[in-house]
C-alpha cells in the first residue's frame, strides 16, 4: 500500500485499492501485450512473403510465359497481363454505376428508395465473392458457352461497385452546400452543378474509393476460378478465359514443384505490394484532400 | 428502414439546397436544364438500382440454377452425409458442418484478440501511435486471401502439425475434439487462417463502436475514482456491447464467406470429423474447388445450392450486424440499454 503512495484508508479499502489497482496493470498489460502479439504476426506474416517472394523473383518472372510442368523458369508475364485486364473491365463497370449511384444517395437520396439501395450496398458488399461467381458464371459464362475475361471483369465490377458507391457518398455530404447554392444561384443546372461543381470538389475522395477497391479486387481470386477460369498462355481477346494473377499463385501454391511454389510466393510478393500501394495512395489522395472518409468498410 | 444515417444526406445542408432549388426553379424555369436535370436525376437513379438488381438477381439465379437439386433432394439436401458426384447422391450436411466449425475457431480465436485490440487503440495507446497502428491492422485486411492461403500451407500448416497439435493432444487428447493424428492441415488450420483475416474487421467495426460511447460517460467514470481497467468494463463496454456483438457477427458473416484461403489448408475430405484436427470442407471450399470440374447438370445445380445456403446465411448474418451496430451508431442506445 505503502508503496503506492496513497493516502492511508482504513486498511481493508487500501487492500481494495490494491488489488484494483493491480487488476487495472494486469488488464492494460494484456491489452498492450494482444497488440504487440497482432503486429508480430502482421510482421512475421509480411516479412515471410517479402523474404521467400524476394529469393524467387527474377527478370523472366515478369517478362516470360509460364512453363509447363517440370521446365524449371519461365513467368507469370500472361497472368500480370490479364490481371490488369479484369481490372480495367470491371472498372467499366463498377466505376460508373458506383460514383454515379453514389451521387443519387448523396444528392436525392432522401426517400425509402435511396434507403434500401444503400441497406442493400451492405447487403451486397457482404456477399461472398464466391456466390458472385456463381451468379457471373450463369449471367455470363452460361450464355457465352466459355469462360472469358468478361465473365472475370463483370464479377470483380460488381465487387467493386458498393465499396466505391459507400466512398461516393461518404465524400460528396462532406461537399459544403454553399457550393451547391452558389452554383444554382448563378444559374447553373441541377446536372452542371453536380457534374462541374461538386464532383470535381469531391475528386480526392473519390479516386481513394475508387482505388481501395482496385486494391481490394487485384487480389480475389474465388470469383474467378470459374469465370476468368485461367490461361497458359497469352490471351488478348477479352471473350476468351485468361490468366490472372490470384488464380496463377493459387495453382502454383498447391502444386507439389519447388519452383512452382517458388513462383507463387514472387506472386504474392508482386500482389502485396500492389495492393499495399494502391491502398496507400488512396490513404494519401484523402490526407490530401484534407477530409476524413472516416470506416472504409 | 434503418439505413438513413449511412447513407442519407445530412438534414440541414439538403433542405437548404432543395429549398434553393425550388426557389432558383420557379425563378428562372428554364426548360432544357429541367430537361437535362431530369435525364441525370434518371441516369443516377438507375445506377442506384442496379444494386437492388444485383442482389436481387444474385438470388434469382441461385435459386433457378439450384432448381434440379432443389427439386431432386428437397430438404434433406441439408442434413444428408453422403456427398458422392459418381452415385449422384448429395447432402450438404459436411460442408454445413466444416463451416461451423472453422467459423467456431475463429470466432473463439479472433474475438478477444480484436476486441483487446480496439480497446488498446481507443483507450490506452499514447496518441500520436493510434493511427499508424489502426493502419498495420487494416494492413492485415489488405492481404489477399489466396496469399494468406499459400502462407497457411508453408507456415500455419507445419506449425500446426509439429508444435501446436501435438500439444494440445498431449493436455487435452482425452477430449475427442482434440483427439486423433496431427495432419497439419484441417478444421483447425482453416479457423486459425479465418481468425487472422477476420481480426481486421472485429477491430475497425469495435473501435468505430467504441467511439461512439460518449466522452461524458469516460469522465463520469474516471471522476468516481475508477481505473482505466474499470472505465473500460464498467462504462465502455457495456454501452457499447451491442455494437460489439454486431461486430462479431459481421466478422462470422465474412468467415463463413472465406474461400480461398481455407480452401488451401482444410484438406478438403467430405467425411465429418469430431476433431478439430480431422480434414474437412466448408460451404465456400466445395464450390471453390468442385464447380469448375462439375460436369453433369445435377452436380452443378447441388453446388449451386451450396452457394444459395451461402448466400442466405450471410445475408441474414449481414442484416443482424447492420441492425445491431446501427444502434449504437445512431445514438438512441442509450434508451435501450
């Protein structure tokens, strides 16, 4: 008690106080400690792929095509390719139907409509992107009778079309309204004012959304098993199946070949950074911007 | 409809500028803004729908696509053991009971840790560390799933087969949970693989939640002499408990849905094992690793099936977190509590 410095109590409420007090240590230490232990794992998790991806990457591994079983060397030149490719389709499609959905919510989003179009956003974003494969496979890869890129891109927009819509509005209530009334009060249309007025002011924001969910995309690799399904070799016509990354480090990680599974983690290493980049940029694009998006998910 | 906060535009600025609007509209009137206006207030629209479709459609389609094992299997579909493509006889009862499973260990695993977490960030970490550490646990919810896979077979996996499971069959093998040989890869191996990516979501969800607990209540607290430790379980917590709960909830929603990664480590065995070390599937797995292969219609539509029971559970999942977060978000907990 002594030791504590406190004023003496009648002893049994200094005992009390004690064993408050260290109860309040043990707990504090536990919640540092948990913490620690978190970052340690990140850590460990992170310094694995960098080490193990670093040994085994190379110059071929970004400009060659993939060799068949048992030829050692060789890349993922077609996979990277492909990879970019299902982005920029399904960029085509979530971006627009995102930003644009977002700006109903924001802008004339007070009625029961724009209340259950957001309600089902997080009904949507918490769809398992496995189930949005089976739902591309019968919409696209049914009728097509193939697996294509298409199938691909039009999975990874629909992933991406609740992450960028929830940015959107997040960003655009943050737009002042004098802005708005300025520009109507100038004359401007409703349209020209959301279009030359807001949106622009809003641009930071909106390219963070729009690149968290690239960054959230670049890496899925369930909705594609069956719809981009995945190529030996290059592809260049968007109603073919193509390579993608993901789907490359997935083959290679549980094939039984050394250097396959050497490749796989110069993939991942490849599909970490990018994405790490990516969500880092998007991170800087809103301190930029100067204005809190507040919980991305 | 609870949405409103989300997503609505906040009152006071919106009601000025429709206020504005009408007042600029009767003024000037002019004919081909309105028109453009009201081509624009369309084209918006329609995208916003296109989430209602989406979903909508993602239903549909299950649901037709399933029809033939619907229609073949009926209820049993859910509690049959048997899953055999050559007999063509189906039942969904492993992948049901892979998914309970994987999501139980992750749960057990991830909740205390996520939580300790949240409560570090918002409570105890000197200021200016709050950020960059919030920022290396969304890093963790960056990784790919498929990386996490290929980390869970030559990292987890090896772990688990040669310290952990060894270990625990040696103190509690008499319990047939912890019973059986150390493959390494298994139930246990796919919860411990959904328990690191779903910390991510415990904690930003928690410490949003946490947030929301009002200052007043804190100092109230600490006034009446309370520790830091007591501020936290006697003011904290409970005001926000509900909010925490939906945080876990939300998290089950995304373990149940996690594919790839699991996929890799859970040994993908359609029997159904007692042990936590036994090999197994979950409802994401099979589809992940059957549907491309699945060539007679019957096969396909039962895995379709699968992903229709997916699909429901997350949903319902989803729409209890929502509602329960809502609630401490909105800040009528108070009533309530």
């Amino acid at each position: 008690m002594s030791t504590l410095g406190v004023a003496a109590p009648p002893r049994p409420a200094g005992v009390r106080l004690l064993r408050r007090r260290l109860l309040d240590r043990v707990m504090s230490a536990l919640l540092l400690i948990v913490t620690v232990l978190l970052l340690l794992l990140l850590a460990v998790i992170v310094g694995y792929i960098v080490v193990r991806g670093a040994s085994a990457i190379n110059f071929d591994f970004f400009v060659q095509l993939p060799k068949p079983v048992g030829a050692v060397g060789g890349g993922v030149a077609n996979a990277l390719l492909g990879t970019v490719e299902l982005i920029l389709l399904a960029s085509c499609l979530g971006v627009p139907i995102g930003i644009l959905g977002g700006v109903y919510l924001a802008e004339f989003g007070d009625n029961p409509v724009a209340d259950l179009v957001s309600f089902m956003a997080d009904v949507l974003a918490g769809i398992p992107s496995i189930v949005i494969g089976i739902f591309a496979y019968a919409v696209v890869v049914i009728p097509m009778h193939r697996f294509s890129a298409l199938a691909g891109g039009f999975a990874l927009g629909i992933l991406m079309v609740p992450i960028i819509m929830r940015t959107s509005v997040g960003i655009l209530r943050l737009v002042p309204a004098t802005l708005r009334e300025a520009s109507l009060a100038l004359g401007a249309s409703e349209r020209a004012t959301i279009l030359r007025v807001v949106l622009p002011a809003a641009t930071g924001g909106i390219v963070t959304g729009v690149m968290l969910a690239i960054a959230r995309v670049a890496g899925e690799t369930a909705p594609l098993l069956f719809t981009a399904f995945g190529n030996e070799y290059w592809q260049f016509s968007v109603d073919k199946a193509t390579a993608a990354l993901p789907l490359q480090i997935f083959q290679y990680a549980i094939s039984p070949y050394a250097d396959w599974q050497a490749k796989a983690w110069a993939g991942s290493l490849v599909l970490i950074v990018l994405v790490v980049l990516t969500s880092l940029m998007a991170r800087l694009a809103t301190r930029n911007a100067s204005v809190g998006l507040g919980r991305q998910r | 409809m609870a949405a409103t906060t989300e997503y609505g535009p906040r009152g006071s600025d919106v009601t000025l500028t429709e206020a504005a609007r009408d007042v600029l509209r009767r003024a000037v009137g002019s004919r081909t803004g309105t028109a453009g206006d009201v081509g624009f207030r369309v084209l918006t629209l329609l995208c916003a729908l296109a989430i209602l479709a989406v979903v909508l459609g993602v239903a549909v389609v299950l649901v037709l696509q399933s029809g033939l094992s619907l229609h073949t299997f009926g209820w049993s579909f859910l509690v049959n053991r048997t899953w055999d493509p050559v007999a063509k006889k189906f039942g969904a009862l492993p992948f049901i009971y892979g998914s309970v499973v994987t999501s139980a260990v992750a749960l057990i695993l991830a909740t205390p840790l996520g939580l300790a977490v949240a409560l570090y960030l918002t409570e105890a970490a000197p200021r200016p560390l709050r950020a960059p550490l919030a920022f290396g646990a969304e890093l963790l919810a960056a990784i790919p799933s498929v990386v996490y896979g290929l980390w869970g077979i030559f990292v987890l996996v090896p772990v688990l087969r040669s310290v952990v499971e060894p270990a625990l069959g040696h103190v509690l093998g008499f319990l047939p949970v912890f019973s059986g040989p150390a493959y390494g890869v298994g139930l246990l191996a796919g919860g411990c693989i959904i328990a690191i990516m779903i910390v991510p979501t415990i904690i930003a969800i928690s410490r949003d939640v946490i947030a929301a607990v009002p200052q007043a209540q804190r100092e109230a607290a600490y006034a009446l002499g309370a520790t830091r430790w007591e501020v936290i379980s006697g003011a904290v917590l409970p005001f926000g408990a509900s909010g925490i709960i939906g945080a876990v909830v939300l998290a089950l929603g995304r373990a149940i849905g996690e594919t790839m990664a699991v996929t890799m480590v859970i040994g993908n065995n359609h029997d159904i094992s007692a042990s936590v070390f036994g090999l197994g599937d979950t409802l994401a797995s099979v589809i992940a690793n059957e549907f491309a292969e699945a060539a007679d219609r019957l096969y396909l539509s039962t895995l379709v099936e699968v992903g229709l029971v997916l699909f429901g559970v997350t949903i319902i999942l989803n729409i209890i977190a929502r509602l329960l977060v809502w609630r401490v978000a909105r800040g009528n907990v108070g009533a309530t509590v």
